[in-house]
C-alpha cells in the first residue's frame, strides 16, 4: 500500500510560524537587506544574480524532475513545456529542462534515469529516506560548498530557517535543498462525509471507528440519494485511502514507532492487523467498490464520488476539482470535513507533513551548479509567486495583499498545475485567506469557507510521529525494496481471499517475509540508528 510524503512537524512550531506570517502580497521575500547584500556583492554571481546571461554570454542551463500528476491539458502544452515553463525560462535567464515523472511512479522512475546516468540535474521528491537512498548509492552529492560559493538568498533563506536543518543534513553533510512548508502544505490527509446524507438518515457525525462503520452501512443500503436504487457506497478515496486508515490505528505502515523503548515498523505492531480487519471488513461488505484493487489511478473512485455515489471520501484536506465537480453534478449536496474517528487505541490526528517542503538534491554528474544554484535563489526571493499564482490581472487581483482568483475555470485549466513548480517557496496562507483568493462565483466561494474550516480540522488532531524521522542505512533501503512488493500481496490477499487469509495470519506473513529476507539484522541496525540519532541527542 502506498504511503505518500511523509512528515515531521510539531503543531506548535506551525502556529508559530503562522503567527510570524506577512501578508501574501509582501511576500516573505527574504528581506530587503537580503536583496542589498545580493546586488551589491562583488564577483559576477552578485552582478548576475541568476538573472542575467553569464560573462561568456552563455545561457545557465539546468534541468530537474516536475511530477506528472496529469494536469495539464493538452492545450497548455506538456509538462515540459507550458505556460509556466516558459514563465521560468524568461523571468529567470536560466534555461530550465523539466523532467516529467509520474507521480504514482516516482521513485521507480527516477531509478531508472539515475542507472541509465539520464537522470536531470536536480531530481526531487518529499521523502528523505529515499534520499538517503540515493546518497549511499553514491547518485548524489552534497551541496553546502555550492550554496557558500553561488547562493546569496537562498542561502540567507536557510539561515532565518535554522528549523529545516535537521532534515536536509545526511552523514554532517547537506545533501538537500528545502523551504518551509505552509500550514495549508503541513496539513495533508483527510476526511469528508455527505452532511445532507447524515441529515437525511437522521444520523450524527461520527466520532468512532463503530459509528463510522454503521454510517457507512447505512449510506450503502438506505437510499441516501433518493433514486430508488442500490447504487450508493459508503465511501470512495484518492490515493491516501490506507494512509487515513493506519493513521487512525497509528500504525503507518511507512512509518517507525517507539513500542516498548524500541522502535518498531508500523505494520509490524499489533495494531496494524486492527488496519487490516477494518480494509477487510469495508471490501467484503461492498462498502467500498471493490474494483478498487486494480484502479491504480483511483480514477474510478473519483467518478463515484463526484457523481455523488460514495458518502465518505478519505482524501486530502484541500480538494478544490472534486468539491466542484460535485457541486456541479448534485447541486444539493453538502460536503463537510470532520475529525479523525476513535478507535480502541485512542484518537490520533491523519497523515501530517514535516516543516520540509520537496527535497531536492543535486545530481553526481551535475555539469553546472552555479545554474543550479541560482534557480533556487531567483525561486525563494519572490518569483515563486508569479510562477505559483500566474499573471497580475489576469489569473488574480491583489485584494488586501491577497491574491484573488479572477476566474475559476481558467486559472484550473492554466496555472492548476503551477505551484510545483516553485520547487521552493515561501507561500503560508492563513485559512481567512481562502475567502479571498477564490474566484467570485457561488461554488468557489462556497469552498473557500469549507477548505478554511478543513484546514483547521486536518490540524487540530496531532498526528502520531515517535521519532522525527526514520531510520536510514543502506541494509534497510535493500530490504525495503525487496519487502514492498511482497507486502502489497500479502496485504491484498488478506483484504479479498476470504476467511482463509485473516488479518492476524497476514500480519504473522509481514513479520515472516521481514524476517527471511534479514530483518532481524535490520531491525537491530535500527535501534542502533535510534541510539546514536534520536535518543542520545
């Protein structure tokens, strides 16, 4: 099962940097003693800044990684060429190489470019345990001499950010390059449920795993649509499906807890065989569609859930396309947020992300890094905004230093697909700030109120992180690669073989496959990691 980018961050650490926040229209650029210090610096990176045509008249040339998530339309081009992409090239005076990788591929992808030595320059994602990976495979390598000898902002950037630190160092080297994330980035999985389904069955909000599951009956049998027919299910999902799920149980299977003064792999603690009953249970009642094991891109499970067929949708906290859609499609339907549900264990907070935005590392066969370098300096001054929210007066009006969207439609089809781009930035919105950047028609006002009131509910619940990070050594990275795709049977077996495949006797397999494959050797080599990383310091 999936488990997408990952987290680290205290929740009172997010308040605080929200309490720091300027208005968006001032922009947190680093500040303007920064911009003093980079024009009048001596040799030719001040003189150029990254904007400007090299002393030999050569165009800085870099390329990196952009993840394909399948929203650019075919008219805007591709995600190597686009609007955007071109916005960059001119802005900037670098000429940028986007490398597409799917998103649903990533990591995969990326290897593969990186052993056919096709790798770009930069390649990023938002887990550091692959870049880890990365560093002991000798396929990256350290940036800090690059940013001391080209970087004048970004480098004051890291400075007034001591906090992202911890996670851009592997061996007291730094190997990455980050920005802070937003609060609106920190929050990431969530769930949402049919108010207008509740009110009509007369049930509450759930508030347990119990009641939750006896929602979802209800939604599946009860005819909560009105059409006379038995076509509604309890709940659809993106991706994030058995995130939200082990999150409940605190049991992420991508994920180390502290059990006992020693840490342990999430779905090796009892606790996940709970994740494993409740997947079972939701497939064998039909509460879920069950042809859900082969939508890969869970683009199915959109289309029941926009075409109001599912009550519940375990997705992220900010989901703006398919909140629309289904305003569209039943116009009567009222779609709110609300909390994690309890569970025998207690209640814990959905997936959170860490105070680390992308991380991006350098490629060992980097030609230029002043280029490389400079791009992250013209990116985390201002120009992340332009490139995130499109053109003045045409995709947005400064309203009280807030950009507001003109039109809907338009900036979803033309800068929907913008913000990765700004591979770092400096963008914290504060959940007023919603009303206002949403475009004027009733449906996107309409959101803006519920994405504010999501935000706040993805946050108030703490998610469940023992230790600030996991572990990473090269014996783990090898047996991970090795265990995932024996794990994804094992656990598929459990959810639709049958009473023969219980999910004790799947969670007895995990530990089993672990095991042959060395994860006794790996298991102490992690609580030695733990030692020396976490508990010493």
């Amino acid at each position: 099962m999936e488990q997408v980018e990952q987290n680290e961050f205290p929740l009172e650490e997010a308040e605080k940097s929200m309490k720091k926040r300027k208005p968006i229209a001032v922009l947190l650029g680093v500040t303007l003693t920064t911009t003093i210090i980079a024009a009048c610096s001596g040799g030719e990176e001040g003189q150029n800044g990254g904007t400007k045509n090299n002393n030999d008249n050569q165009k800085l040339e870099v390329s990196i990684s952009i993840l394909d998530r399948g929203q650019v339309a075919s008219d805007e081009g591709t995600y190597e060429s686009n609007r955007v992409t071109k916005y960059i090239n001119e802005k900037s005076g670098i000429n940028v190489k986007w490398v597409p990788i799917l998103r649903t591929q990533s990591i995969q992808k990326l290897n593969t470019l990186i052993a056919a030595g096709e790798a770009p320059d930069l390649m990023w994602e938002f887990g550091r345990d692959y870049m880890s990976t990365l560093k002991d495979q000798g396929a990256i390598q350290p940036i800090d001499e690059y940013i001391e000898k080209y970087s004048t902002t970004y480098k004051a950037y890291l400075q007034a950010h001591p906090e992202l630190k911890p996670y851009t160092m592997l061996d007291g080297k730094m190997y990455m390059a980050t920005s802070a994330r937003g609060i609106d980035a920190i929050a990431n999985h969530a769930m949402w449920i049919r108010q207008d389904w509740l009110d009509k069955l007369g049930l509450k909000m759930p508030t347990t795993m119990d009641e939750m599951i006896t929602v979802m009956r209800a939604f599946k049998e009860k005819d909560p649509d009105g059409n006379g027919k038995a076509d509604t299910l309890g709940a659809a999902f993106n991706f994030n499906y058995t995130g939200n799920i082990q999150a409940l149980y605190a049991a992420q299977g991508g994920i180390w807890y502290l059990e006992n003064g020693k840490i342990v792999k999430g779905n090796f603690t009892e606790r996940y065989a709970d994740v494993l009953t409740v997947l079972k249970m939701f497939f064998e009642e039909g509460l879920v569609d069950k042809e859900y094991i082969t939508d890969k891109n869970f683009q199915k499970e959109r289309q029941l859930f926009v075409t109001g067929k599912a009550g519940i949708y375990f997705a992220s906290w900010n989901i703006p396309s398919e909140y629309r859609e289904l305003k569209q499609n039943v116009p009567g339907a009222k779609l709110v947020p609300f909390e994690p549900v309890a569970t025998k264990y207690g209640k814990f907070g959905l997936f959170q992300e860490p105070p680390a935005n992308r991380l991006i590392v350098f490629n060992k066969d980097l030609k230029d890094p002043k280029a490389a370098i400079k791009l992250l300096d013209w990116l985390i001054d201002k120009n992340w905004f332009g490139v995130r929210f499109g053109q003045e007066g045409v995709h947005y009006k400064l309203v009280n230093g807030v950009p507001q969207a003109i039109d809907a439609e338009k900036n979803k089809k033309e800068i929907g697909y913008a913000a990765e781009y700004a591979v770092v930035d400096q963008y914290s919105p504060k959940p007023e700030d919603f009303a206002i950047m949403a475009a004027q028609d009733a449906i996107s006002q309409e959101y803006a109120k519920v994405q504010g009131e999501s935000m706040k509910v993805a946050m108030k619940n703490k998610f469940r992180r023992d230790i600030p990070f996991n572990p990473t050594f090269p014996e783990l990275s090898e047996i991970q690669t090795s265990f995932a795709p024996l794990s994804e049977e094992i656990e598929t077996k459990v959810i639709t073989g049958g009473a023969q495949y219980t999910p004790q006797w799947g969670l007895e397999q995990l530990r089993k496959e672990w095991k042959r494959l060395g994860g006794d050797n790996v298991d102490k080599l992690a609580q030695e990691w733990y030692q020396k990383n976490v508990k010493t310091n």
